[in-house]
C-alpha cells in the first residue's frame, strides 16, 4: 500500500492547495506578499507595490489574485497548510490512542506559532498588521476551521470512539477552536496548554465510555 504523506494529505484536503492553486506567478506573489507582511506590514501593502516586488504588471496581480482581502486570506491558508501537515503527522504518529494525537498535535501547532514570523506580524500591535489580517485568525477563521477538520475527521476511522457518530463533530471542532484560541493569545506553555485540551478531549471520551 502507497503511504499517503502529511503533503499529500494536506493538498487533498485543501483541493490542490488553496495557496499554490494556479499558475507559478499566483504562488510568487502570496510568497512575496507573506514576506512585505513579516518585514513592513499589511497595511503597507498595495497591488502596485507587490507588482513591482515580483515584478509583474498590476493587472496581472489582480487576475491571479483578485482582491487584497482575497490575497491576505490566500496567504494566511499557505501558512495553515504547513501548520496542518503537523498536524497530519502527529495524528499518523498516535492511530490508537486520540489523545496522544490530540496532545502532540496541539503542542506542535502552539509551539510552531509562537516562533511564526508571519503570525507575529498579525497578532502584535505593530504595523497595523492586526487590523485587517487578525479576523482570518478569529471571527472570520472558519477555512481554517473546516480544513482542520477535515484533516482530523479523516484520520478517525483508525479510532475505536465511544461517542455518537453525531457528536463527533462537536468535540473535534472543540478540540480546533481551543487550538486556535490558544495560538491568538497563548497564556502557558505549548506543552501545557496541550496537556490541558488533551485532558479536556480525554474527559469527555471517558464519560461517554
């Protein structure tokens, strides 16, 4: 049997790859866009100025990307693809025991966070990055949402879950939402933050049991 790598998977769930759907010049330009984020902020950004960056004419922006919001949401999902196939690993690490994969996935994702010069960018103050790149991590966070899950759901059948099938959904969106929360304002460590929804996810398993 082939093994399907965290890559592979990844680009599955995300139809090809949200980021890298498109010609090569789509890839350059969210690239490009991610790097003037991390060095001068979003808000300096225009279509003319990343245009010049990659240097391509501004039309050609435009039809590979569409809107600025359009462009922030395409580079804010390349980062969650690398932070999915973490993710992906950590749960083909653990295929008989959910909360190792839980707690390990979780500590992957906060750890790599914490360190992401692209997320710094967002969450500090600095730049006015948070103003408009923020929501895609908070009110406006449902891509990401619904690609984690969509990764997680499709490791669960290595699983003997004690839970209704309908309420499956209930604890791994759970589970993502407590992830994400933590990585907007983290308040321990990765590894105790982890430790603390593994702990969650294993009490809500046991009682069903």
């Amino acid at each position: 049997m082939t093994e399907v790598t965290p890559r592979a998977r990844v680009t599955a769930v995300f139809g090809g790859g949200v980021a890298g759907s498109g010609s090569a010049w789509r890839e350059r330009l969210i690239i490009e866009a991610a790097e003037l984020t991390r060095s001068g902020g979003w808000q300096a950004i225009t279509m003319a100025k990343l245009a010049d960056r990659v240097g391509v004419s501004r039309q050609t922006v435009y039809n590979e990307i569409g809107t600025k919001q359009a462009l922030g949401e395409a580079m804010m999902m390349r980062e969650v693809e690398g932070f999915l196939r973490s993710v992906d690993a950590s749960f083909g690490a653990h295929p008989g025991d959910l909360v190792a994969a839980i707690r390990e996935a979780a500590s992957g994702v906060l750890r790599d966070a914490s360190t992401n010069p692209l997320l710094h960018a967002v969450l500090s103050a600095s730049h006015g990055a948070e103003s408009a790149l923020l929501p895609l991590l908070t009110t406006q966070a449902e891509p990401i949402i619904d690609a984690a899950q969509v990764l997680i759901r499709g490791h669960l059948d290595t699983y003997e879950l004690p839970i209704a099938p309908e309420r499956i959904g209930a604890l791994v969106d759970m589970v993502i939402r407590l992830v994400l929360s933590h990585v907007t304002t983290q308040t321990g460590t990765p590894e105790k933050t982890a430790e603390d929804i593994a702990w969650i996810a294993e009490q809500v398993l046991r009682t069903q049991r």
